[in-house]
C-alpha cells in the first residue's frame, strides 16, 4: 500500500451535492432535488460559462440492452440520448480515451473535472481525449417519460454499465470523425468517484475488452444494506473529546426516546432542542444529527470549502457555553442529563449538552421556514407518490432501494458500542422510502452486485484510491481490517493520509496552486495515477 504525509491545515468542507448522499432525507430536502423545467434554472454563473465552454453531445442508445433477462419485461426497443461532453485540446495520435463516470448527478457538475481536475489531467499528461459520460436516468440522459416505479426498472447498474461500453464502441467524436478512436486500436481508460468509482472497476471486470483500465476512487464495491460503518471514520479519526461527547449525548437521548418512549420526558427533550413540533422521534432524532455528517464535507479545495464539521466539534467539546441565549434551557438540560442515566457526569456534560442544542439551533431550527414537520419529517406519502420527469430525487433513492442499500443507522452499532446517532434511526425508519415511494418491502438485493468481488475485488489494470478518513471507505478496499494489499503499476493501491471522499478528483488552475494547494499527498496521488496510467497506455501501444 502506498501512503502519503499527512497535510497541514486542512479546514476545508466541500458540499457532498455530487456525492452519495445522507440517508435518510427529510422531505424537504428530497424537493429540493425536484428538476426545473427551465434547464438551467439552478445553475450558477460558473455552470453557464462551462456549459458554453463544452458543448452537450448525445450518442443514442438502446434504452434495454438485455432482452433476454426477465428484469426488465416489458422489453423496450427504443432508444435514448446518453449525454456526454469531451475536450480534444491535448489529443494526439495514440493517445487515450479518457471517460469520467457521471454517477449519480447530473454529468453537467462534473465539468469542473473537465476543465481543471482529473480528467484534463491525465490527457494533458497522456495525449489523450478527455470525456465526461453521463449516467442514464440522470441529468439529460433520460430513457423514459415519467419515473414511475414501472418505468425505473430500467435503471440498474447493469444497464449503465453496457450504456458506458456501448459508448466506446459507438461513439463518433465531432471534429474527430476520421480519426479511428475504436477500443480495438485505442486505450480506453474509465475513472470514477464514489458510486462511480465502484461502477468503473465493475466496468473494467465486465468489459475488459472494451476499457483497457479503470481507477476507482473511494469506490464503494461492497454494497452494504444496514450500512452503520459509514460513521467508523469519524469516530475513528474526529477529535475524541468531540466523538466521546457525540456519543455520551446521543446516549441520553435514546435513553429517553427509547428508554422513556412514552413517557412527559421525550417532549421535553424535542422542546430543549427548540423542536417541540416535531412528531416523529426518529425524525426528530435525525433533525439534530447533522454536526457529525460534517466529516464527509472536508476537502482540500478552499473554493468549495466550509468548516462545520470543526465548528460542530469545537462547539461540542467545549466546557463553556458559547451560545449565551441558551443557559435559559439550563434546568432543563441538567434533568435530561440524569433521567438520560449521567447524573454522574453532570457537571462535565451540561455545558457541551447546552452547545449541542446551541449549533443545532444555528444550524438548523432557527434556518425552518412554516412548521417543524415540514422541515423535517420523512413522512409523507402524497410526496412519495410523486412520480413525475421532474422527480429527480426518487432515482437514486430508487438503486439504494434495489440494488445498494446504504442506509445509515445507528441501530446497527453494536451493543457494547456507542453511536454517533440515535438508535432510534434503524433500517425501518431508514428503509421508509422504499416502501412509500417504491412499494419495495424486502432490502436491496446487494448480493448483486457484490457478485463482482466486494471488498476482494481485483483485475488487472484496476486502480483503487481512497481517503483515510472517507466514511464511505468501510464499503471499499482500503476498508479498516482488510488485509492490505501490495500497490503495484497494474494494481495501485493508493490511500492519501487524512484525505475523505474522492480528494484526487479536484484540480486547480496553475495561477490557483500555492505550495499547500493542491496538498502533497493530494499532488503525490494525482502524479502517481498520471505514472500508471501512462504505463498502461505504453503497454497498449506496445501491442499494436
């Protein structure tokens, strides 16, 4: 295994927008993922200048490439329009074909990826043709008219899979027509992050005649249904007097939302949090649970950045009251604290109790706009039902109902551990979309897809970089207790010291870089997968 120095001051939070995302979601933020009809109704000025910079193409595609697998009856003949965009700019004979995986967003956000990260670095260091696929169902790629359950059956990883080597085979690049791009004559190497990342090293083991290599970062191979692990990082790697706190408050709170269900004490305890409206105790649970999932937000890039998960910490681990407003509720605090069983450690926990509901309050309530139910709940069936082109968020909420899974639950922690989270969030709780939205009873079937090798898949010419600290890292390679591997040119197996979620990924323009930026263990990574991939491109041509 290969690891990197440990770089110094990162503060950095990055949206995880582009990333797998917290689950479960409350409503209201599943509706903000509702598409406009206006396409570029939510882009900011920086989409807009990309989008004029790199023209949309699309490759029409078989909407169903498997007609005889009895999944997808009723077959379709049709087809669809796969989006993609590309840069020639540093293409020259011989030269690869290099395809980032869409994933689960629009394959418009991943642009910047185009322009500055990963992808116009490797052609730039290759000669090669730069690419950005997106993945069907998402953004523009859209194969049917509505996305009722019926009309999702299409989307599976399997089908975006053979759309990506159908790609290869097929596509015809403006400008580039008579130049004999066919995987046959030409390397083409797949790059992913997180879901895609997985994806990507699916599409090497699968395809290895159409894509002659793949690097997955922090890919997730091992689909995982009760995927508590997602919090293993950071109660690993956070501060401990800020995880060792988490972990005794969240231990109060269950014992009153479970110890004492039914009791005056769970109302005062939604009350202390200013959330007395809040119906459900596993909505409410999960309302005040938003500090910890800061961790996979960090990242090295500061035009993407926000401290929270240190700001949540801090607030946590400190023995003062920063927010002065809630020593009102101090009565009330020091008798949760001992209904919840830490009489004992009153004196220590009642002022880091009082922070925690001074973020949360920060962070959270005092930002709800109407009542607390609508801000917060999972709860809601006529939202559910929704199942119109403009319900973008039941898509990937659709593959964790089927195939992946990844809900994140504290009730899964073992019981002589203590969560992060409430117990009171459990797969039932978890899985509520899944029956409401999809009427899927059963977990996902990620059986599936870990027939592809989980946590020991392995091909040649598969690259697997991940982050230290990535949540996501216990449905991976490099997750903690796996035996490690030896990083070779045909295999590298790469984990960046106190990186998280795909961090080889970003790029910066070279009036932008500082000797911090990008960090060296960033730099060190992003140039030893421009090493590989260069070999790989010298042993195919080699070949030929």
């Amino acid at each position: 295994m290969v690891r990197y120095g440990a770089a110094a001051g990162l503060l950095a939070l990055v949206s995880t927008a582009h990333a797998i995302m917290k689950h479960p979601l409350p409503i209201s933020e599943l509706a903000k993922q509702i598409t406009r009809r206006d396409a570029h109704g939510d882009l900011n000025t920086r989409d807009l200048d990309l989008e004029a910079l790199y023209p949309e193409y699309n490759l029409s595609t078989p909407i169903d490439h498997f007609h005889n697998d009895s999944t997808y009856e009723p077959h379709s003949s049709g087809t669809f329009n796969l989006r993609y965009w590309f840069d020639a700019q540093y293409y020259q004979p011989g030269g690869p074909v290099i395809v980032l995986g869409g994933g689960e967003t629009s394959g418009a956000d991943r642009l910047p990826f185009l322009q500055k990260g990963i992808v116009y670095q490797l052609a730039k260091a290759t000669n090669g043709l730069g690419v950005i696929l997106e993945h069907r169902y998402y953004g523009k790629s859209i194969p049917v008219p509505d996305f009722s359950t019926e009309n999702l059956r299409f989307l599976t990883t399997d089908q975006a899979l053979a759309d990506t080597a159908y790609f290869a085979q097929n596509v015809k690049f403006a400008g580039l027509e008579d130049v004999d791009l066919n995987p046959e004559t030409t390397p083409w190497i797949a790059y992913g992050g997180s879901y895609a990342g997985a994806f990507v090293a699916f599409l090497r083991v699968l395809y290895p005649d159409v894509y002659y290599g793949a690097i997955s970062s922090s890919g997730v191979p091992e689909a995982i249904w009760d995927y508590w692990k997602y919090f293993e990082a950071a109660a690993t790697y956070g501060p401990p007097a800020c995880v060792e706190t988490t972990q005794k408050l969240t231990h109060i709170i269950d014992n009153i939302l479970i110890g004492k269900k039914d009791s005056d004490y769970v109302g005062k305890l939604k009350a202390a949090f200013g959330l007395p409206n809040v119906t459900y105790d596993n909505d409410f649970a999960s309302a005040i649970n938003g500090g910890i999932y800061g961790l996979q937000s960090l990242n090295w890039d500061p035009t993407q950045s926000s401290d929270s998960f240190f700001v949540y910490c801090s607030n946590v681990s400190s023995d003062s009251v920063i927010y002065p407003a809630t020593e009102a509720r101090r009565a009330s605090v020091e008798e949760l604290i001992k209904v919840g069983g830490y009489e004992d450690e009153l004196d220590h926990l009642a002022n880091r109790f009082l922070n925690y509901i001074g973020y949360v309050n920060l962070t959270s309530v005092s930002r709800c706009r109407g009542s607390q139910d609508a801000c917060y709940s999972t709860h809601d069936s006529d939202f559910y039902a929704q199942d119109d082109i403009t319900q973008s968020w039941r898509l990937w909420q659709y593959q964790v109902c089927t195939q992946w899974g990844y809900l994140q639950t504290g009730s899964g922690v073992p019981k002589d551990q203590l969560p992060l989270i409430s117990r009171t969030i459990d797969v039932d709780y978890s899985a509520l979309i899944c029956r409401e939205a999809f009427n899927l009873t059963k977990p996902a079937d990620v059986e599936y897809i870990n027939r592809l090798g989980g946590y020991n898949i392995s091909y040649p010419r598969l690259a697997f970089i991940d982050g230290e600290w990535d949540p996501w890292r216990a449905a991976g390679v490099h997750a903690i207790g796996l035996p490690e591997r030896t990083s070779t040119l045909s295999e590298p197996y790469i984990l960046i010291d106190r990186a998280v979620h795909h961090w080889d990924e970003n790029g910066l323009f070279p009036n932008e870089t500082t000797p911090d930026l990008p960090p060296p263990p960033v730099a060190d990574a992003q140039e030893q997968i421009a090493i590989f991939v260069r070999a790989w491109v010298q042993e195919f041509t080699g070949k030929y």
